[in-house]
C-alpha cells in the first residue's frame, strides 16, 4: 500500500474537548461525504468553547458537536484511529484497526493566570497543527499504484569533496565504488541506494545527469509502465520514456514533483540491450509516436 485506505476515521483525546473536536471539524470540513468522521475520549466532558472559536475563525461550525465516550464508539465504524494526546494518557480504542498517533499539546492549559487572548493563541497553534497534519492524510488517501523500486538514488552538495567522501564512507560502510574531481558515488546494496556527492564550487551542475532525486525499477518494461502510471495519476512528466546511450546507458523516464524536483526513474541496460546502441546514439523512445 502506497498510503492509506479508510473511509471512516475516529479522533481520540483525553476530554473530547478540544483537539479531538477541532479535529473531527477540521476533517468533515477537508473530506466532506467521502469519510465518516467521530471523535471520542476516555473522559468526556463539554466542547469548549475556544475550540468552537477557533475553527469558526476559519468558517467551520462545531457549535453542535458533542462529547461522546469512547466506550460508545461501535468498533465497526472505524477503519482509522488517530489519537491527539500529548502528556496524557491516551484512550484505548478496542477495534483492530490501523492507528496513527499525532502528539498535539493540549491547548486548554490548567493556568489560571492565562489571558483568553493566550489562551486563543494555544488554540490555534493546535488548531493549525491538526489541519496541517490532516492536509498530508488526505493528500496519501488512496495514492495510486506507483512503480517497484529496486534501488533510491540521492545526491547532495559538499564544500570539500574529499572530507565528504571521508565522512560518507564511515557512514554507509562502503567505499566508493568511482569519483571524479567534481562527485563521489557510493553504492550501497544492503540501503539499496545510489548516493552522490557532489562538490559545491559555484560551478553549474546538470540537473537531469547528476544533482537529482530517483528509483531504480530493473528492467525497460518497468520503465514503461512508471511512465503509464505517472501519466495516469496526473503527474507532471518533463521527458517521457526513452533509452538513452550517452554518459551512463539507462532506460529512464523524467518526473517532476510538485516542488519542481527532477526524479528520474531508471533502469541499467542487460547486455543484450547495451549491444543494440544504435551507432548516432541519439534517444530511442519508448511510448508514445516516436516508440520504437
């Protein structure tokens, strides 16, 4: 599974009071009729008040939640349990189901000595941690099927290339398998990683060659379904499907993430394709008109 399945979440705090409330209001506004939303607690009490403020300030009504025991929950009900506890002891929820823990401090600090004004300022800082944490879920529901990798390729920048390889090669326990005056490669099969150093002295470096994210996937057909499934899930893709012969000889097709990162997914050539480079070594496509 790639990210989460459910379609029906149940948020736990102590009180269900005030995390677990604006949760449960902050996930019916973001998922709407698509999942079924409950919050509960160990030790319910009332919705409070600064929590009803709170997600008003952002057009979310909670003023008709209510406080319910966990106790009261049908196990089910629910396919995912998220609990919001911080310091306290979080309730125990019966139902075998996936479980997610989001330590949130508790915003209905026990100090008199608060202003409402602070104590508004807690209750949106838990308040947007909550959405914040509840964006990324929603974001991983039901991510499609994705590619197989077989190996995670990484590159940073260093300021001493040779005091870099020195550090890294203490790190991942391997020498470097080849090094210029400009990177030093490591492989490291039991990471199953491709890592790069590449040395930061103002000069430019190729994004699409060197300074990049990417997956080894094994093999051209696998190559060639990444490409369907990234078209698929709507992905931006910056150069489709190919073979290319020059520098290192990969099937490789070029994503972009939506912070505008290069990621590359690749695979070596065996040595029967490796003998088929045609003699311009120009691209050999692999989807769409120019396939050949």
């Amino acid at each position: 599974m790639n990210g989460f399945s459910f379609d029906r979440v149940l948020f736990l705090c102590v009180a269900n009071s005030a995390r677990s409330q604006m949760a449960e209001g902050l996930a019916r506004d973001l998922f709407g009729d698509d999942v079924a939303v409950q919050s509960a607690g160990s030790a319910p009490t009332r919705v409070n008040p600064f929590a009803i403020e709170a997600l008003a300030e952002l057009g979310i009504d909670i003023s008709t939640q209510t406080s319910k025991a966990v106790d009261a929950v049908d196990p089910g009900s629910v396919d995912l349990v998220i609990t919001l506890c911080a310091e306290e002891v979080c309730p125990v929820f019966l139902g075998e189901v996936p479980r997610l823990h989001w330590p949130i401090a508790d915003p209905d600090r026990a100090d008199p000595s608060l202003t409402d004004e602070e104590r508004r300022v807690h209750f949106r800082s838990a308040r947007d941690a909550i959405r914040g944490r509840l964006q990324v879920l929603a974001a991983l529901r039901d991510v499609p099927a994705g590619p197989t990798p077989h190996e995670f390729h990484a590159s940073i920048r260093v300021p001493d290339l040779g005091e870099g390889a020195r550090f890294y090669a203490w790190l991942l326990g391997t020498a470097p398998k080849e090094w210029t005056h400009r990177y030093v490669t490591f492989v490291s099969a039991p990471l199953r990683t491709n890592f790069v150093l590449l040395v930061s002295d103002g000069k430019t470096l190729h994004q699409d060659t060197l300074y990049h994210l990417g997956i080894d996937v094994g093999s051209k057909a696998a190559v060639v379904e990444a490409h369907q499934r990234a078209a698929t899930a709507g992905w931006t893709i910056r150069k489709p499907a190919r073979t290319t012969w020059r520098g290192t000889p990969l099937h490789e097709l070029w994503l972009e993430d939506p912070g505008g990162n290069a990621i590359e997914i690749y695979a070596r050539l065996t040595p029967d394709e490796l003998a088929a480079m045609p003699a311009d070594q120009e691209p050999v496509f692999l989807v769409g008109p120019d396939a050949t």
